[in-house]
C-alpha cells in the first residue's frame, strides 16, 4: 500500500514498516483520523464483525460495526498486530500481518503501529480507541509520540494497576486462576499457531504503571457485565471472590 490519498473511499493491504509488513485498513474521509486497537490477541477483524456472531448470544439482528459507523463521519483505520487472531464460527481467522518474534514488548507494538500510519502517510492528530489492551496501547502511544493524539476512547481498558490490584486482593489459589484464565487459552493457540501474540503481562504492568496521559480529551468506556457470566465456574476455585475482582476492576476503571 502507498500514500493516503484524500479522495480515496477505501484503502486495505500491506504496508512495509522495513522488512515486515502489517496489514492496514481505513475508510471514510475528514479528520481527526481515529485509530482503532484491539485487546490482547484479537485481529483488527473485531472492529469489523458483532462479536455477537461468536456464538455468545443469539443471533443478532444486523448492526452496524464500530468499524462502519465511524467512517461514516470521519477516516477511521484498524490494522492487524502480528500473531493476532479472530474467532469466528468458522474457526479461527489468523492476522493479515507479518509475524514476528515472540514475546513482544508494549514499546514494539506501539513502535510497529506508529511505522505503519508513517509508511501509509496517515498523519496526526489521531483520535485513539483502544480496547482492553489496546487502552494501554494508547496510553504509549501518547508517551512516545506526544501530541499526536489529541483524543482517546479506552474501552474497557486493561491497566496495570488492574493486575497488580488483583494480585493484591485475591488469594494465591485465586490469582493462580485468575491467571490461568489468560494464560492456559493462550497456550492452546500457541499449540496451533505458533506465531500467536506473545506478552509478558508482569512487565507490562511494571514498566508501564507510572504512564500519564498529555492534557487531551478522554472517554472511558466500563463493561457492565459480570466476568462471571462468561467464565465457565468450573474454571475457578469453589467459592471465587467475584465480587472482589469486580471491585478492583470497577475502581482501576475510575481512576482511569
């Protein structure tokens, strides 16, 4: 893919960022361009596709993806980190992008983002809408090239402090779960993709628990639902402190 051209309706393909290549997407037109980053391990695919469709809930009505609605009032883009995936009911969808080495640090995915919309001439301001993740991304992002985001979205954030709180709260059979339930579904990709995402999440929230935003417009956007109404009980320890992880979650998202 060469240069951004304004009258263009739609752009997708590979971009060279200096002997590898992520897979970049954008449409719509006008600005501040928004930047849209998935939560850990998923694609750029999950901005395009309801979630709904996974098999989490009944079939839904068609609606319009984040993807489409924002490019309907301004030029939006999402890429592919390598080794990420999206589940589908046709098994998995594997990144577009180039893999690379694993584990990756935070600095190298935010490093590789920035060489893309460089390459892609997508110049700044950047509105950026990160999920999970993506909203600690975002907040790297900002420290490494500040005043090139002007506003952020973070969609139900990770944070370092969410870990670390956890840690602190639970016992250690529960964090030991707590843990599993990132970690074992992770192994089992790896089994059959070997390139899938890699992070260490103990460094991560280490090096990047002291990260502030520059003066800029921020929403932040907090699940409602219950993580228990997704984690199998078998999963956890008889008696699990639910409420304690929601407490935690709940006050990292407020000081967020």
């Amino acid at each position: 893919m060469t240069g951004i051209s304004e009258d263009t309706p739609h752009s997708a393909g590979a971009v060279d960022i200096g002997g590898r290549a992520l897979y970049l997407e954008w449409q719509g037109s006008g600005g501040p361009t928004v930047i849209l980053e998935s939560g850990y391990g998923h694609s750029g695919l999950v901005w395009q596709r309801d979630v709904l469709s996974r098999g989490w809930g009944p079939a839904p009505e068609p609606r319009t993806t984040v993807f489409d609605g924002v490019a309907a009032f301004t030029r939006v883009v999402l890429y592919d980190r390598p080794g990420t995936v999206m589940p589908g009911a046709d098994g998995l969808t594997f990144s577009r992008s180039d893999p690379a080495p694993m584990p990756r640090t935070a600095a190298a995915l935010v490093d590789d983002l920035h060489a893309a919309l460089t390459a892609a001439e997508l110049t700044p301001p950047y509105v950026f809408v990160g999920h999970s993740l993506g909203g600690l991304l975002g907040r790297l992002f900002d420290a490494r090239h500040p005043g090139e985001i002007a506003g952020m979205v973070m969609v139900d954030a990770f944070s370092p402090e969410l870990w670390a709180g956890l840690e602190g709260a639970l016992t250690p059979d529960e964090w030991a779960a707590m843990r599993s339930l990132e970690e074992a579904p992770r192994a089992q990709l790896q089994a059959i993709y070997p390139d899938a995402e890699l992070l260490d999440l103990d460094t991560l929230s280490r090096v990047e628990a002291s990260l502030t935003l520059s003066p800029m417009r921020l929403v932040v956007l907090t699940r409602g639902r219950p993580l228990s109404d997704v984690v199998p009980a078998e999963a956890v320890p008889a008696g699990f402190r639910w409420d304690v992880v929601e407490r935690v979650a709940a006050e990292t998202q407020a000081a967020l």
